[in-house]
C-alpha cells in the first residue's frame, strides 16, 4: 500500500483482474472468440490478454481488452507485472 493507505497501481491492478466481475468478462471475451487470437485468428488453447488502455480500470468495456496469442502478445510489446 501507497500513502493513506491507498493502493498502488501494481496492487489496484491485481484486485482487479481477480475480480469476479473482470473473469465474467474475459469467459465472455474467450467464449465470443471461440479460443482464437484477435489479431492473427489462430485458434489457440492459451490466450493471454492485454489492455488497450487503463482509463477504465475496474470499469472495462470489451473494446478495452484484445485475446493474444503468445506471439502477438510478444509483439504487442505485452508486459507482465
């Protein structure tokens, strides 16, 4: 924990992304896409996710999230914390 005992970024995220209402979305997200990468279309039984932006962390839409596979999360620049 930060100052007054808020959350850091690190902390606030972890929270998030263990969140029921965060997991309910990304089945949503895997189940629409039907195991397959946004970007190549390979249908792959790993995917892992990225944010296209933190504006609405803890509020995300599904235009906020993208389904990778390794190699195009690799080159999305994707980042794990």
């Amino acid at each position: 924990m930060g100052r007054k005992g808020m959350l850091s970024w690190r902390d606030r995220y972890e929270v998030v992304i263990s969140s029921d209402s965060f997991l309910r979305l990304l089945g949503e997200l895997v189940f629409s896409s039907g195991n397959r990468c946004q970007r190549c279309d390979i249908r792959r039984s790993t995917l892992r996710l990225r944010h296209l932006s933190y504006e609405r962390l803890g509020r995300e839409s599904p235009d906020d999230l993208e389904l990778l596979c390794e190699e195009c999360w690799e080159r999305s620049g994707g980042q794990v914390f």
